[in-house]
C-alpha cells in the first residue's frame, strides 16, 4: 500500500484543518496516512522512524515550515510536497484551495521530483571545529542587530576574494538566491544551476559586489570585529553565536533536498506570481 505523512503545526488551526481534509482525501484513494505534529523542536525521526519508508510526505505550512522540516529529512531522500499556509510560499506547491486535484496528482503519480542542492557550514574556532550545519536556503553570518559593522575575509578553495565590510556576507544556494540574498542586491539564480552566491550585505563600499561560484567550491568565511555581536545563521532559523576570528566554512551537503513539483509548475512562473509587484499579482493583460 502507497504511504503518506502529513506534518504540521498543531498549534495553527488551519493546519489541522486541511491535515483532516487531506488525510479523507488520502484515504479515500486508497493511501495509508501517517500524521506527525512538528514545532522548531521536533526531532521527526525520532517521533516516527517509518517516515523513511513512505512515498513523500506533505508539509503543512510556509518556507519556514518547511526549510525546518528539509533540513532534518533530506539525508533520507524524503520527497516534500509543500501546502502554503503561510506568505509567499516561494517554496510550497500548492494552495489550501487547491487540495483536491493536488491529490488527484498524487493519486496518478503525475508529479515530479525536484533535486535542491544545500549547504553544509562547519564553524572552526582556534583551529577546532565547533559545530556543523546543513542549510537548504543560506548560511548567513554578521553583526547582531545594533551592533557596529563587521570584517569578513572570503577564500574560495584557499584562494583569497575580497574583505567585505558592512553587515556581513551570505553564501546562498540557487534555491536561496530569491530569499533573503535576494534582498540583499544578490541575483536570482534558477534552482536547476549548480553553483553557490556570494552576497555582501549592506557592505560599506561602492565596489563590493555578490559573486557566483561553482557549488563543488569551498568557501572560507572569516570574521573579525571589535565588539562581541557575533552571529550565524542557517535559514534563519538556526545558528551559533561567533567570536571575532571565528572561520565558517561552507560547502555544498552531501545530500540534497526533494521537492514535489506538479509537471505544468515552472520557476520563472512562480517568480512573477509571487514577487511581481509584492503582491502575488501576475502582470496586467488589460
């Protein structure tokens, strides 16, 4: 029998909602369902370790949902079908209104599967390794909210590129190329491309400019500064507070994200529905 997991938020009432509808759905086309309530602290494979066995599993939220959620599966190779139930939903693929022939889809085995690179960032504090990280999105790393501007040193394979004064640099995927690189100048990069952006943030010069590289590349990072305001990030959601002379090395994951994605559903289409005009409108016909 073909298996479905449904992960959401308990906490958020349309979750629940639409993991009711699809799991009548579901069942009614002969698919076994598994549910598994997820927060920023699920540890999944230890709440269900059969969800390395099913078909895909269909994640019930926003970005932020599921950036979490892929982070923890993709080693598996777990397909994540994303239902927005969040904001722009540049990386869900489908809307709670359009649940019924997303199930039909599924039910057809009419979807493809979407490799997404990732990121692995490995912190080196005094010549020892601290922590690591995987990222599907970036790895950002800068100054705390108030604090002064720092220095950061980018080697690409041990070759020096430039020191970046401002607020910091973030090393993005093409998958993290529209987030928050993106609003930081960098350039929006299809998610087919193998390669890593280099993106300054709010540097303090003229001439500093985002970079692409090739993805089998290893980047450098290192900081300095003179006050403690120290951090990096991962997706915006995890992270590590840093020391000046801290070194954050980045380089692509031994593993990938799978994404679902509905066979008539192209990038550039997305990226005008979402992004056009802020306002998910596409552009006037009139």
């Amino acid at each position: 029998m073909r298996k479905i997991a449904l992960l959401y938020n308990p906490s958020k009432e349309q979750a629940c909602s639409i993991r009711d509808e699809l799991n009548r759905l579901l069942t009614d086309g002969g698919i076994a369902v598994t549910h598994i309530a997820v927060d920023h602290a699920t540890n999944i494979l230890a709440v269900d370790p059969d969800i390395r066995f099913v078909e895909l599993a269909m994640v019930l939220g926003g970005d932020g949902t599921l950036l979490g959620i892929a982070r923890q599966l993709a080693p598996y190779h777990i397909p994540l079908l994303g239902i927005n139930i969040g904001h722009l939903g540049f990386l869900t693929e489908s809307e709670p209104s359009q649940l019924r022939p997303a199930v039909a889809r599924i039910l057809q085995n009419e979807y493809n599967l979407e490799h997404r690179m990732m990121l692995e960032a490995e912190v080196v504090r005094n010549g020892q390794s601290l922590a690591k990280f995987s990222a599907l999105n970036e790895v950002g790393t800068g100054k705390g909210s108030f604090a002064r501007m720092v220095t950061v040193d980018v080697h690409v394979d041990d070759v020096y590129v430039d020191t970046y004064r401002g607020d910091g640099v973030i090393i993005s995927t093409p998958t993290g190329s529209t987030a928050y690189s993106l609003s930081c100048g960098g350039p929006i990069v299809s998610p087919n491309l193998q390669v890593m952006v280099v993106t300054p943030v709010c540097p303090h010069t003229l001439f500093s400019r985002p970079c692409v590289i090739d993805a089998n590349q290893t980047v450098r990072l290192t900081v300095q500064a003179s006050h403690s305001d120290l951090g990096m990030t991962v997706d915006g959601q995890d992270g590590l507070h840093l020391v000046s002379g801290d070194e954050i090395i980045v380089k692509r994951a031994p593993y990938e994200t799978t994404l679902v994605r509905w066979p008539d559903r192209e990038f550039f289409g997305v990226l005008r529905s979402k992004l056009h005009n802020g306002n998910g409108d596409g552009p006037s016909t009139a």
